[in-house]
C-alpha cells in the first residue's frame, strides 16, 4: 500500500548540528525531576524482593508440575 505524500506531515529540518543537539539535550536534561537516593534504594529492594518472590513461586510450580508430570507418566508402565 502506497501512503500519499500529500497525507504526511513532514517536519522541516532543523539546523545547528550535534553541538546544538547536544545543547538542547542538557537543557532538557536539567528540566527532569530526578529521583533522590533514597527513593532509589527502597525501589531497588523491592524489585529485589520481587524478584526473590517471583523465583521462588516458578520454582514451586516447576517442581509441583515435574511431580505431577512424572506421576501421570509412571502410572503408563
């Protein structure tokens, strides 16, 4: 499917370069609210503790689902 160019909005090329790319880049950059250490830390633990969870709760299952499995197919014999 052939798209209409006259459908398109392209937008003008603006000039100035990387260096003023870059410029504009830090500019923004200092506009962010950035996260403080603590709020950092408690996140980081608790996607740890998230993680922890998750491994433990997949291991259950996986073991739980292998006894099962291994059952229906020794009952075959």
């Amino acid at each position: 499917m052939a798209m209409d160019t006259a459908d398109q909005e392209i937008e003008p090329r603006r000039k100035g370069g990387p260096f003023q790319f870059w410029r504009e880049v830090r500019a923004e950059a200092r506009k962010v609210t950035w996260a403080t250490r603590s709020e950092v830390t408690v996140s980081v633990i608790m996607v740890m503790m998230f993680t922890v969870a998750a491994a433990l709760f997949f291991f259950v299952v996986d073991t739980l689902a292998s006894f099962v499995i291994r059952l229906i197919l020794s009952i075959g014999h």
